[in-house]
C-alpha cells in the first residue's frame, strides 16, 4: 500500500470518509453486510459511515476492493479519471527525463505541478517535485535541484522514494562541489535508515556509495575505500546486484586517484558486466566514461580503445537520461583521445562541444577545454596561443571549489603555463594546486627564523 495513502487514512476527516463511503456503496448498489462481509459488522460500517469511526487503511482497502473502486478513490478529492490524467501527465515527464530531454521534462512536470488537483494527490505530487527535482539536476541548475531536494528529504520515511532524493542531494551537493554537505546527507542518514529497517535496499547501499565519492572528490582516497567495502560488505549480506556493482565503480574511481590503473581497470570491469544485466542506462553510461578515461591513464595510453567505448556510449546516451555533466565529459574524453593520435582538428572540434553542453556554471569542465585547446595550439607550435587558453583556464578554474579533482587540473595548468614560459602563472597555479588538496602557508610572523 501507498505510504501516502496509508498516512491520509489516519488524518482524513471521518464524516467526508464516511459520506464518500456511502456514496461508493450505493452507487455500487450493495448492503452494509455486503460491504462488510466478514471484516465487521453492519452496524460497525454503518457508524463510520456516520463519521462516528475513523477505519485503518488495511481494512478500508478491503471494502473498496468489494465496491468495485479504489482507495485512492475513497481517499483522494479528485475523480478518478483526473487522477488517471495527472499519472499519464507524470508519466510523460518521467519518460522525458529517462530520455535525457531535461528541458522537455521541466516544462512537462512544471505544467502537472501548476494543476491545483495535484495538491489533492499527494503521493503524484511528491513524485512530480521529484522528477523535477531531476530536470533541474539534467539542465544543470544545481542550486534549484538542491532547494526542492532539500525538502523532499527532510522528513524520513521507510521507502525507496526517500532514499532516492537523498542520493541525489548528495550528488547534486558534489556536483556543486560543497562536499562536507554531500558527505553529510550520507552519513547523518545511516543511523535513520537503520532505525527505519531499511538498510537492505539498495538504493540504501548506493546512498554508501555515493558517500564514498564525495570522501573521494574531497581528497580523502583512504575513507573512500573504507566506505566502499562497507558498501560491498552490504550489498554481498543482501544480494543486491546494483549495490554490489556501485561498490566496484566506486573503487575503481578510488584505485585510479591512486595510480593503481590496471587495480581500477579490473574493479571497472567487475561493476561493468553487472550494471549490463540490469537496466540502470544512466549510470551504465558513466561507468563506460569512467572505463574510457581508465584507458586514456594506462601507461602507455589507448586512445583507439577509449574512442570505441566512446561510440557505444554516445548511442546509449541518445536515449538514457545523461545529464549535462555527463555529455560534456564525454566529448571531453574524445578530444583527449583524438589529441593522443595526433587527430588536431578532431580534438579541437571536441574541446568545442565541451563548451556547447557543458551544465551551467561548470568551472572545470571550462578550464578542462581551455587546456584541451591549449595542448592542441602547443602541439602544433604556436606557444602564444596555447598561452591564452592556458591563462583561461586558469580563470575558469578560480571559480571552483577546493576538491582533488581540481587540485589536479591546477597542477596541470602548473606544468603547461611553464613550458609555454609563463613561470609567475605556473607558481600561482601550484600555489593553488595546493589550497585545493587543504595546504596554507603559515602565517609569517617575522622575516628570519628564531635563532636557539
């Protein structure tokens, strides 16, 4: 049974129940005994059709089964065939949303919540601010997903819905790169989760794994893994496919922040051949990104590689529900792999279509096709030029916040600005490449050290 409907049985006002009641019986043509059949008396239904009695949700659903209708319909103020309407309105957005089409999918679910008998529908309308809580994430506006996540996570419930709107708080908080928030939706839930008998599902279990990743893209690669084999160890005790395979992606992520490609290789793969026997295409696709920028990290490199995961994943993008993040860093992948074979045109027109698809206000996926750019200019001599995109990835990257992934790209730019002969930016850059890992220099008191 709905959670929802289950909620609105205990609060509805008992004459309104009792009259709509009466009014499906005899529309159904049947007795009170008829109705009541074996559950309670006829004089017992007869007082909650008086208002006088308030019946629980099992047995309501009961008698709505012998009259022939619902419980939405003994529940909820709107016809059944507007209830119908608004499910067909939401199935739409969801559809587009899985497609992909984020714009379609906000403009779909923004005219279903503007309907004034969504407010009568409580679980559709939950699941409407959750679709486009999702659209908002697709198209990049980060900060409206975060508000209405916000409140769709504030009050916990034992159900996947819930967890689900907490997964994605912390990936949007990530996202945006506010990290200790997206490692606190995870970790202030585990106790709730617990108390609430729900740590077997798996969104459970991807809500620790996602945990893991904001360890990870905060710079601390050590809890990460702690975090991900607790993950594992879930998701082997309740034999969840997708949690087991989350745990494995996650890992690999972990095990190729820390050199260990073939390690990070071989985890991708194990999660790779488990999210293929589902129907996950989301997350599907960012585990071949992550497989092809594995191939790209191997010593020595595999563009080829890359470039044909890359197709397969193109194709299963036009129809999965990628966000902007996703296909910007796709053609981020493709450029670096066209670069590596000396394809200079190709990568260019990469480094373009970066820019094209990029989320709103993406600082590093900026500064990550400035250096692209750069890289090309450099490779093909023209040192002034790779100088100016490399200066403006630098200026993109000063929006971003302080994570390793960031730390990483500064460093980068450290070493390219150096070989292009700007050593004042390659100094800053390291400076900053520090900040981003949680470096600071002390604060200089005097000019020279004390003397003993």
């Amino acid at each position: 049974m709905d959670l929802t409907l289950a909620e609105l049985s205990r609060t509805i006002d008992p004459a309104e129940l009792g009259r709509r009641l009466r009014t499906a019986r005899v529309a159904a043509g049947m007795t009170q005994a008829q109705v009541a059949a074996d559950d309670i008396t006829a004089a017992y239904l007869s007082r909650i059709e008086d208002g006088q009695r308030r019946p629980e949700a099992g047995l309501l659903e009961r008698m709505a089964t012998r009259m022939g209708v619902t419980l939405e319909d003994l529940l909820l103020d709107v016809s059944r065939d507007k209830v119908n309407e608004l499910r067909l309105a939401l199935d739409y957005a969801e559809l587009s949303l899985a497609s992909g089409e984020g714009t379609a999918a906000l403009q779909a679910v923004d005219v279903l919540v503007a309907d004034p008998a969504l407010e009568s529908v409580p679980s559709l309308l939950r699941a409407a601010r959750q679709v486009r809580a999702g659209a908002l994430e697709n198209t990049g506006d980060l900060d409206g997903a975060i508000l209405l996540l916000e409140d769709l996570t504030a009050n916990p419930s034992p159900d996947a819905s819930w967890l689900k709107a907490l997964i994605a708080l912390s990936r949007c908080y990530r996202e945006s790169g506010d990290f200790p928030r997206a490692i606190g939706v995870g970790e202030q839930a585990r106790k709730m989760i617990e108390d609430l008998g729900i740590d077997g599902l798996t969104e459970a279990i991807q809500l620790t794994v996602t945990t893991a990743g904001a360890y990870h893209a905060q710079g601390d690669t050590d809890q990460a893994m702690r975090v991900c084999m607790r993950a594992l160890e879930a998701a082997e005790k309740h034999e969840s496919l997708v949690g087991k395979a989350s745990a494995y992606w996650n890992a690999s992520i972990v095990e190729a922040s820390r050199g260990a490609t073939q390690a990070a290789i071989d985890l991708a793969r194990k999660a790779l051949t488990l999210f293929e026997m589902g129907d996950d295409h989301r997350n599907l696709a960012r585990l071949r990104s992550t497989v092809a920028n594995l191939h790209l990290l191997q010593d020595p490199p595999e563009p080829e590689a890359t470039l044909e995961i890359l197709s397969t994943l193109e194709r299963e993008m036009n129809w999965s529900s990628a966000s902007a993040w996703d296909i910007s860093y796709l053609h981020l992948l493709r450029g670096r792999a066209h670069l590596l074979l000396g394809d200079h045109e190709a990568a260019e027109e990469a480094a373009e279509r970066v820019m094209e698809t990029k989320p709103t206000g993406a600082p590093t996926h900026e500064a990550q096709s400035h250096v692209l750019k750069g890289r090309v200019a450099f490779t093909r001599g023209d040192h002034d030029t790779a100088r100016q995109h490399f200066q403006a990835g630098v200026h993109a990257l000063t929006a971003a916040g302080a994570d390793r992934d960031a730390a990483q790209l500064w460093f980068e730019l450290a070493d390219l600005l150096a070989d292009v002969g700007d050593h004042e930016g390659a100094l800053q850059a390291f400076r900053s490449a520090g900040a981003s890992t949680g470096l600071r220099l002390p604060t200089r008191v005097g000019t020279t050290l004390p003397r003993g």
